[in-house]
C-alpha cells in the first residue's frame, strides 16, 4: 500500500437501488426467493459496502495489489426500495499490517438502513492468482 491512508479517514459511495439487486432476485435462476418482496437485498448491501470500502482504498494500492473483504458483521435494519440510492459512508478504523477494518454505515435518503464493521486483506494479486491455480488443479477444475 502507498503511503497515507490512516485511521479516521472517511469516503461515502452511493448507488442506485436496482430491480436485480432485490431479494427477489436473488439466485433467481434457481428459484431461491420468488415470493420474497422486491427490497434490495441484504446480500447487495454487503457487496456493496465491500464496493465502498474498496472504492475508498483503491487510490492507495501498488502495482499488483488489490484486496479481498475477509470479515463482515453488519446488521440490515430498514427496507430500500429500487429507485432510492443508498450512500454507504466508510471510515478506516485500524491498519493492521495488511488488514484494513472499515466501519460501515449505509442509508438510503430515509432511514439507516444498515451498519458494522468490515474488515479487507491487501493481497498480492499475482500471488493469489497462483493459489488459486493451485486450488483449481486439486478441485479437478483444469479445463
């Protein structure tokens, strides 16, 4: 990581609440949730306080880095409609090596519609990449 990022920086990242990014369009494909209302999801919330999160750190990687979201407590205590934009606000809590823990809290123009902490690893993506090839060969997974 470049040099720079401290505790107690904060960014805000927002995003337009979509029809496919509902419960019920969740694993769609598999019939997972039909009957579900059409609320953004909580598992969209989450990906996209990982977005916010990684949006925030992105400036600061070296060539070859990225990170990955390794930890996630969040709760989602308020229902978003698609249409409404939902602004998740980040603030770098502590730098622990290369872990980065986030607070997180997302609103949507109403209400707060959710908040915790999350938690990245900065990883070396040529590094990473060989593991996976690794993992890919022991799953049979070699095309």
């Amino acid at each position: 990581m470049k040099p720079g990022l401290k505790p107690g920086d904060r960014a805000s990242f927002s995003m337009e609440v979509q029809p496919g990014d509902t419960v019920r369009a969740l694993y769609s494909d598999r019939g997972a949730f039909p009957d579900m209302p059409a609320v953004f999801a909580t598992a969209k919330m989450i990906g996209l306080m990982e977005w916010a999160c990684v949006a925030q750190i992105r400036p600061y990687y070296e060539a070859g880095e990225d990170s990955l979201g390794v930890h996630v407590d969040v709760d989602h205590t308020a229902p978003t409609l698609p249409g409404q934009v939902v602004t998740v606000e980040t603030e770098i809590e502590e730098i622990d090596g290369r872990f980065i823990w986030f607070k997180v809290v997302a609103h949507d123009g109403i209400d707060q519609i959710g908040a915790g902490r999350h938690r990245r690893a900065v990883i070396q993506t040529a590094k990473f990449n060989d593991r996976l090839s690794a993992k890919r060969a022991k799953a049979g997974l070699e095309g």
